[in-house]
C-alpha cells in the first residue's frame, strides 16, 4: 500500500482502487512490475502512476509477455521507443492484447483491407492505438464498408481519408456517420 502510494504518488482512493485488482499474494511482484514498466517504457513517476490508475490488472500481467508483446509491437509497426511510449500511455491495454489472437490477425487484415504499405499502417495504428482494441467484424469492417456502400467511396478514396484522418476509424457507425448522413439526406444534400 505505501509503495503504491509513494511510488506513484497514489491517494489513499486511488490506491484501494489500484489493489482491488490484486489477487492475494500479488504484492510481492508489483515493485518488479513497476520498475519494469517504468524502465522499458522510461516513464516517470507520474506517467507510471496515470498508466496503472487506468489498467490496474498491469500489476497482475506477466512481465515476460508483456514484454514480447511490446517488443512484437515495435518490431511490426518499426516504432522507435518514443512513439512505442506514446502509444501505450494512450492505450493501456496495448500491454494485454495477444499477439496472435488479437494484434497480428488485426494488422495483417487491415493492411490487406486498406492496400496499405508497412509506412501507411505504422502511420494508422500511431495516429490511432485505440484501433487495437476494436473488433474487425462489429466495428471496423461494417463502417469501411457503410463508407463505401452509403457515400460511395471508392476503396483508394476510402483509403487515402483513412490516411489523411484516422480518426475516422473510431467514429461510431451508429451514433455520427448514420445520423449525420440521415440527415444530410433529410435536407437534400
């Protein structure tokens, strides 16, 4: 408790909400963990702090796969560690997704999807980690498709918005691009 606390500057609040995620007996290897993290990922305290406060269950993961997995990450994508960091703090959970049931099927689909090459994916996935998480066949598949059924984007078109605005990728089918083109046709646009 008080290494959370003077570690990472935790309240008392945010450190019962820290070891809730704890099973018994995980105290002994959260000082590894946290040196770990702090040191691959070269965060300081307060960076370290903001990371777990966001994915407690970081203290119950692996280090070793942990560390595969960033280091598959890095290696797929050609990051350097500045953008690696970047990436992680924006997107915690980074650090528990499977390579093989989750990151590699989901670029390797992706650049399939979108014809793009390994510079233009590394560009999609840094502007948008969050990517990582969503499912191809609930989210990202349905909206490619709506944009080039509904407005008519052709996949190179498609491809190059997606190129110039990530972001596009993690706008909500049902709650912009469907309301927003409603209603463009409502007024006759």
């Amino acid at each position: 408790r008080e290494l959370l606390r003077t570690r990472l500057s935790l309240t008392d609040a945010e450190v019962d909400k820290v070891e809730r995620f704890q099973p018994a007996g995980a105290r002994a290897t959260v000082e590894p963990k946290l040196t770990w993290l702090q040191t691959r990922l070269e965060l300081d305290a307060a960076q370290l702090g903001k990371m777990i406060l966001r994915l407690p269950p970081l203290l119950t993961k692996n280090v070793q796969s942990m560390d595969s997995s960033l280091d598959w990450l890095q290696r797929r994508l050609g990051l350097d560690e500045a953008q690696l960091r970047k990436m992680v703090l924006r997107v915690p959970p980074l650090l528990h997704y499977s390579v093989e049931d989750n990151m590699a099927p989901k670029l390797e689909w992706l650049q399939s999807r979108l014809d793009l090459d390994a510079a233009q994916l590394k560009k999609v996935v840094v502007a948008l980690p969050s990517l990582m998480g969503y499912s191809v066949e609930d989210n990202i598949e349905p909206k490619l498709a709506y944009l080039e059924r509904e407005i008519g984007l052709s996949r190179p078109v498609l491809r190059e918005h997606v190129l110039t605005t990530p972001a596009i990728l993690g706008y909500s089918l049902e709650k912009r691009y469907r309301p927003r083109l409603e209603a463009c046709r409502a007024a006759g646009v």
